[in-house]
C-alpha cells in the first residue's frame, strides 16, 4: 500500500486507542492522532516527555531509550495489526525513538542543538535520502516501521555533529 492510500484510512479514536497499552504507545499518547502532520506532532511530543528524563539523569534517558527501541517493534507491530495498515501515519512511536536517538546523542544539551534535533530528524524522516527510503521499502512488521526511523536519527545525529565540528 502506497503512502498516499495507507493515510486514507483514518485513524482510530482517542477512546479506542486508550483501551491498549499497545496502540496508546504506538499513536505516541495521543499525538498521532493529530493532524495535519502526526509524525512532526508525535516527534514533538516525544521531545517534549524525553527532555525532562535526559536533563534529570542521562542513565535514566538511555534506559528508556533502549526500553522503547526494544518494544518499539511489537508496539508498532500491534498499533498496525489493530487498525490493518503497515506504517499508519498516525501510528509515531517510531518518531519517539527516532527523536530519542537524536537528543541522547547531542554535542550539548542546550535549546539551539534542541531545535537543530528536531529539525534535522523530521528532515530526514520526511525526505527518506538513500538508504532510509531503501530501507523503508525493504522492510516489512514492526521492525520495518521502526527501521528506518532509527536511521534517519542516525543521519540526523550525524548531521549536527558535522555541524558542530565546523563551528564550533
């Protein structure tokens, strides 16, 4: 199913999704089910809930980062199954992680790398450079769905460290 037609099956409600720990996860607590946009509104979220877990402690920050790189397969895995579309725009926990992986891996912690983390990341996981749309196409389930996600975080990790070695 193309991205055009899998994003024409809408997604499920609020009240629906509250009822599964699986699919609350997956539509990202909710804000996956926001649009225009889900993926760049559950990428917001997900900075928003991890930036008070990394500043508190950075050992808590990749706990919760591995937990949820680890789950993030079944918990897309299900989301997909419950509403029958592979990689469902609503379904963001894969921007979770993706937006994890990019914050945990900054030069600073400061708001200017916080901005250039959420930029690049949503840059990288809308435009699909090769190997991430390769990747996106060869993949199928859960692991697919989280797959190329990961690996836009890593361009885009590596993008600000390229930054910051220039400039600083």
């Amino acid at each position: 199913m193309k991205n055009s037609e899998k994003n024409r099956v809408p997604a499920p409600p609020f009240s629906q999704i509250t009822k599964d720990p699986a699919q609350f996860l997956g539509y990202g607590l909710g804000s996956g089910l926001i649009t225009p946009a889900p993926g760049t509104w559950g990428t917001i979220a997900g900075l928003i809930l991890f930036l008070p877990i990394l500043l508190w402690s950075e050992t808590a920050a990749w706990v919760v980062l591995l937990a949820g790189l680890f789950a993030g397969s079944w918990i897309c895995q299900k989301s997909a199954d419950a509403i029958g579309v592979h990689d469902h725009g609503g379904i963001v926990w894969d921007e979770f992680v993706g937006i994890w992986i990019v914050l945990i891996l900054l030069p600073e912690q400061t708001w200017i790398w916080w901005l250039a983390a959420f930029v690049s990341f949503r840059v990288f996981d809308i435009v699909k450079p090769w190997p991430i749309k390769w990747l996106d196409h060869q993949l199928e389930g859960g692991f697919g769905i989280m797959a190329d996600d990961v690996l836009a975080a890593i361009f885009a990790a590596l993008t600000i460290w390229f930054i910051h070695a220039l400039f600083i």
